[in-house]
C-alpha cells in the first residue's frame, strides 16, 4: 500500500505533518507518489526546515503573496514539484510562509500542498510548545509521525525534543524511558498532536522508521493503545523504504 491509501490523501489536499522521527522524508515520499500520480505540488514549511535536497526540486523564495502567486503558477507549468519559502538562512534553514498562505498556493495552480508544521530538531519524539504546532486552518489532512526508535530512550534533551513536556503528558518522570504508553498519551493528549487542529481534518498518525518484526510488534502495542484512547486510523511503516506502509488499524 502507499501513503497515499493508506491517509486517503486526494487532489486539493493539504497535508500538514508534525511532531518528529521523520517528518521531512515523509514529505518527500508523499510528494514521489503525487509526482507518480502526476499532480503539481507545493512543499512548504510554517517554521524552519534545512533546505529541501532534491533533484527534481525548484525553489521559489518571497514574502510577497501577489509575487509568490505568480512564482509558483510560472514554476508549476514547467515542474510539477517545488518548494517555497519566504528566505534562506546563513546555516540554510528556509523560512516557511504564513500559514494563511495555504489556499493562495492552490489557487496558483498547486494541486496537492504537503507542509512541516513543527520542528523537533531532528529527535524520533518531542511534545509541542506554548507556541507549537503551526498548523494551517487549510489543512485537509493532519500527520503526527513518531519514530519508532524513540522507545527505551531516556526522556533527555539528548534523545528527545522538549523533554520535560514529553514528560508532563506522558506522565512519567523526567529522565525515565519512553514506553508505548507514552508515546500514545503524547499523540492523543489536547496538548499533544491533538493540538490545534482545524476544523474536520482528518488525523492520522504515522509511526514511522517500522523496519523490522520487533519494531513491528512495538508499533502495533502503540497502536493499540492510541485506539484505545481515541478511535482512529493509524499507520505504520517507513517513510524511506520502497513499501512505505507496513500496515495500517482502524479503530472506528
């Protein structure tokens, strides 16, 4: 199964992801199978990512919405992927657009527009801040992905983004290590990736980085219990692998 299937992701979506444990590559593999699905896409940010590397990438850079409408309809008529931003950084981070700026895309001839609402500087599991995430009312479809590496690591800032807040809506102590009862209290807490979600989006997490039967069977005990405290559909898989999708519950 794609990603495409399995987060039922159509024409004229726009797809926000957030949390951590592999946000931008599944960016990427989103916007692989709408290339093979020949639609004209927008990758975006509304914080700060490193800038996109890819070979078949244009990048459109301005603050301005009237200029950036023009951009990206030019853009598009000759390259079905590009990525746009307001500036580069001096350590090449680019600066993401005003989350209002979201159906301007599609208006300008985007047919699919994939974002990375939050940051986690590049930890598997982080909760958001006061400030966290930014995700555009225009979201259609609503990511949390989570690494599956996360589990065991100790709750520090060295293996896992705002530590103390992973804590709190865990509800575990500072420093003990991540269990699949966490990382689901995280995913599912109003505070967590329940956080600010526009109206009748779709949520559906994605445990990502499931390579093998024992990342399998963990993934599958999170899952559970995810359903168990909010019915949902979750996927689990690997964002960089030729089968991206492992998986996919529904608890309705």
């Amino acid at each position: 199964m794609k990603l495409f299937d399995a987060f039922n992701i159509s024409k004229n979506d726009v797809v926000s992801l957030v949390g951590g444990g592999g946000k931008t590559s599944t960016m990427f593999a989103l916007a692989e199978e709408a290339k093979d699905r020949e639609l004209k896409t927008v990758l975006t940010t509304t914080t700060r990512i490193y800038r996109p590397n890819h070979p078949a990438l244009s990048t459109i850079l301005t603050g301005n919405s009237q200029g950036l409408s023009f951009a990206i309809s030019k853009k598009l008529a000759v390259n079905s992927m590009v990525v746009a931003g307001t500036e580069l950084t001096p350590d090449d981070k680019l600066v993401g657009l005003n989350p209002d700026l979201m159906p301007l895309l599609l208006d300008a001839g985007a047919e699919l527009v994939i974002v990375e609402a939050d940051g986690a500087a590049r930890k598997p599991l982080k909760a958001p801040a006061a400030h966290e995430p930014v995700i555009p009312t225009a979201s259609t479809v609503v990511i949390p992905v989570v690494g599956i590496d996360c589990l065991d690591q100790p709750i520090i800032q060295d293996y896992i983004h705002r530590p103390e807040l992973v804590a709190e809506l865990g509800g575990i102590d500072l420093g003990k290590r991540v269990n699949p009862e966490v990382v689901a209290k995280v995913l599912t807490h109003p505070l967590g990736f329940r956080k600010g979600l526009p109206v009748n989006c779709r949520w559906i997490p994605f445990i990502n980085k499931v390579e093998t039967n024992q990342s399998l069977q963990q993934a599958q005990e999170i899952a559970q219990l995810i359903g168990k405290y909010l019915p949902c559909r979750v996927v689990i898989g690997a964002a960089r692998s030729a089968n991206p999708v492992v998986e996919v519950i529904d608890f309705q």
